[in-house]
C-alpha cells in the first residue's frame, strides 16, 4: 500500500508539471465568459421583445414550432423533436414553470448538458491520451520500470492519478460555470424547480412520471453522469495511451474518435448498430432532459451498460499490453 501511494504521489507530481491542468482550466476561464455574454445578450434580446412575460415568449417558442411541422423543408427527424420539445414546453406552461429561468445555476446546467458529449470529454483526452506514450517518447517509463515494482502496480499508479484528475476537472468545470456566469446573472437560482421523467415513445411524450426536482440536485446527477462518462473516456485513452507508441499518434485518435461519435449522433438513427459505439453513448444527460435518444431504443440503462462494457474491456487490454509488451527496447 505504501509503494503504491508513493507511486500515485510520484504521478500526480508529473501530472502537475505537465501543466495540462492548468491549460484546460485557463480554457474554462477564457470561453465560459464568452458563452456567458453570448447568453447574456440572448436574454436581453428577448426581454427587449416579450418584456417580463416568460409564458408569452414559451407560448411564442411553441407557436414557432408548430407552424414549422407543416413545412416540406424540414426533414422528418426534425419535426419529431419539435413536436416533443412542444409537447415538453407545454407541460411547463401549466406547470407555471419557467423553463428559461435566467441564472448562473440555469446556465451551467445548460452549459454542462451541451458540454458532456465533446467539450469535456476533449479536456479529459488532453491529460489521458498521452499518459503513457510521452514517457516513452521521453525514456522515463524504462527508469521507472527498472525499478523493482511489478508493471501493474506501475499501470495502477498512473490510473487512478489520472481518474483523479478527471474528477477535479469535472469539478472544476462546475465551479468555473457557476462563479464566472454569477457575475452575468446573479448566484441565485439552486432551489428552482426542474422537470425531469419524460418517457419518449415515438414522437410522444409521457407524462406520468414526471416530477419536479430542484436545480442544485438536477445538477448533481448530471455532474454525477458527466463524470462516469468523462471516466470511460479516460479509460479509452489511457487504452490507447498504452497501444500506441506515439504521443501525436494517440492524441489523434481519440479526437478523430469523440468527434465522428459527434457527427454520428446527429446521423446514425437509421444505423441501429452504431447504438454500440462507445461515441454514441456519450449524452447521458440527456435521458435526464428528455431530449431524443440518437437510435431508437436506446435507453440510460442500455447506454450506461455499453459505456461500461467499453471501459472494463479497455482496461483488461491496457494490463495486459503493458505487463507483457517489450518496453525497455
């Protein structure tokens, strides 16, 4: 045990020098203050034009798109979220919900169920992708191995520094959110009430189990989602980190890899087996929101037992490649 936190300690201090932390931090702090002015000047705009009124302007949101279901130029997959974003916006006007609350706490719920899929699941490639290639690269890994420590102690090390990193940078991003959007929009806005339980069937929606949750709570299971993703990813990329020698080569990969599971996402509803693509899977919060599955069928359970498939399968390779592969040559 002792060997092993000297070895976690010896990691999370080269973590730290690699200053990949602070990078993805100093990204936060550069484009949150963009999307937040953004969204700022969005609601300025609205209220410039609905006044204080939010039911007028949802009512004029619904109106929109229900006047759009009867245009050929729309494509049929479009008009069925609509049609359950109307369904959805409805339930919020007899509710008499404010679905478009302003507030720190409103955006960076919304900022973090935009960024799960891409955004954060790049800054977690940033610090695992090279995890173990750089130090090949560099020659540190054959010191490190001529020690007398067994390799999968060596692996473990660098596996649980970089899950903790991962969880500081989900942490992180939360709090980034909400103090630099607090200065756009005021900090208050935890206990406003948030619907989630929307059972899609189709282009229908169920309402039977719907219920009101607080945003400070809605927010800890999307943080909660986020983080088991932002896992799995890491766990991918500590995979590849292991298999390719390469640290441009591994990098490459899982950006090619995150941004075709975008793409995909928006395509692949007539391919049902792309619904076993670890890509795919990645919007978990969505199943909170009761925004459409990219596949039909596709469920938090089945997307949450796929991801982790991915992840356990990731990490028998990742030992077994690295205790049996020939790295001091």
């Amino acid at each position: 045990m002792n060997s092993m936190m000297a070895l976690v300690k010896n990691e999370t201090i080269k973590m730290i020098k690699k200053k990949r932390f602070y990078v993805i931090l100093l990204v936060l702090l550069v484009l949150v203050p963009m999307f937040s002015y953004a969204q700022l000047r969005a609601a300025e705009d609205k209220r410039s034009k609905f006044g204080t009124d939010w039911r007028r302007e949802v009512q004029q949101a619904i109106t929109d798109n229900q006047n759009s279901l009867g245009s050929d130029r729309v494509p049929e997959e479009w008009k069925k979220y609509r049609q359950i974003y109307i369904q959805q916006m409805k339930y919020y006007l007899e509710q008499d919900v404010n679905p478009r609350q302003p507030g720190a706490v409103a955006f960076t719920k919304e900022f973090l169920d935009n960024a799960a899929t891409l955004f954060i699941p790049l800054l977690i490639m940033g610090i695992g992708s090279d995890i173990i290639s750089s130090e090949r690269t560099s020659g540190t890994i054959k010191m490190l191995l001529t020690r007398p420590i067994r390799r999968w102690k060596v692996l473990m090390s660098k596996l649980i520094t970089l899950l903790m990193f991962v969880s500081l940078i989900v942490v992180s991003t939360f709090v980034v959110c909400y103090l630099v959007s607090g200065l756009f929009f005021g900090y208050k806005g935890f206990n406003l009430p948030v619907f989630t339980g929307f059972k899609l069937q189709g282009a229908d929606v169920d309402i039977s189990g719907v219920h009101a949750v607080p945003q400070w709570k809605y927010i800890l299971m999307q943080m909660g989602l986020i983080w088991f993703v932002s896992t799995i990813v890491a766990m991918l990329a500590f995979m590849v980190s292991v298999l390719v020698r390469s640290t441009a080569a591994s990098i490459v990969i899982m950006m090619a890899a995150l941004i075709a599971g975008n793409i995909l996402t928006n395509l692949a509803s007539a391919w049902t087996s792309a619904k076993y693509l670890f890509m795919v899977n990645l919007g978990l919060t969505q199943y909170l929101a009761g925004t459409p599955a990219p596949i039909e069928g596709m469920t938090l359970g089945f997307s949450l037992a796929v991801l982790a498939a991915w992840g356990f399968v990731s990490l028998i390779v990742s030992f077994l490649v690295f205790t049996k592969q020939d790295i001091m040559n």
